[in-house]
C-alpha cells in the first residue's frame, strides 16, 4: 500500500494549513481500497497521531457494515485520521459526533449553505446526503490503542452517478466544479480546532453546539427498524434521546436512522 502514495505533504505545506495536531502528514494516494485501511495500517505501525490519508478514487469505499461508498476518481473528498485520544471504546461514538460537527463547520463555511448533522454519521441538506463518516478502532480491552475517522464528501458528482436518490452533491448544489485541496484545507483546520477542544476535556460544549446543528429535532423516527420516537436531543455522551409515544425518553447510542414524517 506504501507505493500507492502519490504524495506526502509535511505540516503547513498545504496551503496555510495551521494546524495543532491534524494533517501534521498528509498522505495523498491516487487510488487506493480504502482510506479507512491505511490509516489502520498506518495507526498498527505506531504512527502518530494527527495523520491524513487522502485519496483521489477509492475502489473499496466503505460505509458501515460493510456498505459500500461510492468513491469515483476526483468526484469527492475521500480521506482519514488517525487519532490516539486517550478514550474508552464507549466514547467512540464523541468522535463520530465531533467530526460531524466539524465537517458541517467546514461545509457551511466553504459554500454558505445550511449543512446538518443527520446522527450518528452523515451530513446532509435539506434531508439529501452529502457526506458520511466511518469511525472504526483498535483498542486493548475497553481501551481505545487508535481511531481511524474516515470522511467521505460528494464535491464533483452528477446526480447520475449517486446511488441513493436522497443524495447530492457540492457541484449539483452550487453549480460549479469544486477544488477539493482547498475544501480539505478547511475540514482539517476545523477538525483539527474540535479535536484540541475535546482533549481539552470540552466535549460538554461540543455537544451543546451541535445541538444547534441537527436534521433530525422534532421529526418522527424509526432506529433499525425498532424503536420510534421524536428525536429530541443529544445526551452528554452523544447518543440520541427520543420521546417516545408513552411519555418516556430512551437514549440511543448507536444505529440506523430512518425518518418516518
Ligand atoms: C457512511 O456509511 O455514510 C460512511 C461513509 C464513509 C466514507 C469514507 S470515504 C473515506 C473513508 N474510507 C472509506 O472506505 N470510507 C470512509 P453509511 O451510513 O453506512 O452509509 C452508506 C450508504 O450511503 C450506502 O449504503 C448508500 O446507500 C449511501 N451512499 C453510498 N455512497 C454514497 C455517496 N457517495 N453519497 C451519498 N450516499 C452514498
């Protein structure tokens, strides 16, 4: 897999890329199977943190239980970190949450539009998908050893070429070709500024401000396939609180989000 790298940019070389920890290195792959796969390799050889892997196609582009992502050459954002927080397995689920957040961060920022989080790992507008991320770990008993966050943005798709019809893209949104080393130069420094925060021990304010910046509040939803309720909020660990037609409220802490109304 070291031969497929094109590229390795060194802290600061993309352009003002000031970053504490993220994008310290940035591996730029033509094509590869996964990003997800090379920063796992990368995080097993003892790599430190803070690591990028990017790639220009994917042939193995992956969403959760195994689900596939499309990653076709040039037409999205396709990348991964490799993170060492000092994390329980269950807190997991924080980064998924952060990364969101921040990506929203970035997306709003780059295009002016409305970005959301859809918990646990997509992005949307208008309830259409831009963008997903993958959280996947080692860890030794409860302890995480590293995180691999993979983040997977449509910038240069047709609407032909998606494979849901509640999917889209950032050229189909703003009409115009989207460079992809500069919509990455954001995400990083907005990654990079949530995840200092967070070793500083601010998740509770992380949480609060993606409160501000969810799809799913007041809407009707089924968790795979099971449990319904009105999605309400997000607890401080980041799982998801419904109401439930009794009254009740349950967190979720994982799952498959389908909107019913
Ligand atoms: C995700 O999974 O949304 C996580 C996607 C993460 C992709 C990144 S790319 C860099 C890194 N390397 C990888 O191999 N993966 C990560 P999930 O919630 O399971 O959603 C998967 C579903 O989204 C699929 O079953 C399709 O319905 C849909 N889908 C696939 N490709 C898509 C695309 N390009 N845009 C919108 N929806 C897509």
């Amino acid at each position: 897999m070291d031969e497929g790298i094109v590229r390795l940019f060194h802290s600061r070389e993309l352009d003002s890329l000031h970053t504490r920890i993220i994008g310290r290195r940035i591996y730029k792959y033509d094509t590869i199977g996964s990003t997800n796969d090379a920063a796992f390799m990368y995080g097993v050889k003892g790599e430190k943190e803070g690591s990028v892997f990017w790639a220009r196609a994917q042939t193995k582009g992956r969403g959760r239980l195994g689900r596939r992502w499309v990653s076709h050459k040039d037409k999205g954002l396709y990348f991964s970190l490799l993170l060492r927080p000092e994390a329980e397995v269950k807190d997991a689920a924080k980064i998924t949450l952060l990364a969101g957040l921040a990506m929203v961060k970035a997306l709003r920022s780059f295009s002016g539009l409305g970005f959301l989080i859809k918990w646990p790992n997509d992005i949307v507008i208008d309830d259409k998908k831009i963008g997903g991320i993958l959280t996947e770990m080692d860890a030794e008993v409860s302890r995480v050893k590293f995180i691999a966050v993979g983040i997977g943005i449509n910038t240069n798709l047709r609407k032909s070429e998606l494979p849901i019809k509640e999917a889209v893209s950032l050229k189909m949104l703003l009409q115009k070709e989207i460079p992809q080393e500069a919509l990455l130069n954001v995400c990083l420094k907005e990654i990079d500024g949530y995840y200092c925060r967070f070793k500083d021990g601010g998740f509770p304010d992380i949480i609060d401000e993606a409160r501000h910046f969810s799809s799913l509040w007041g809407k009707q939803v089924k968790i795979n396939g099971k449990e319904e309720g009105v999605a309400v909020d997000f607890d401080d660990q980041g799982a998801l609180v419904l109401r439930q037609d009794n009254g009740f409220r349950k967190a979720i802490f994982a799952g498959d989000v389908e909107l019913l109304r």
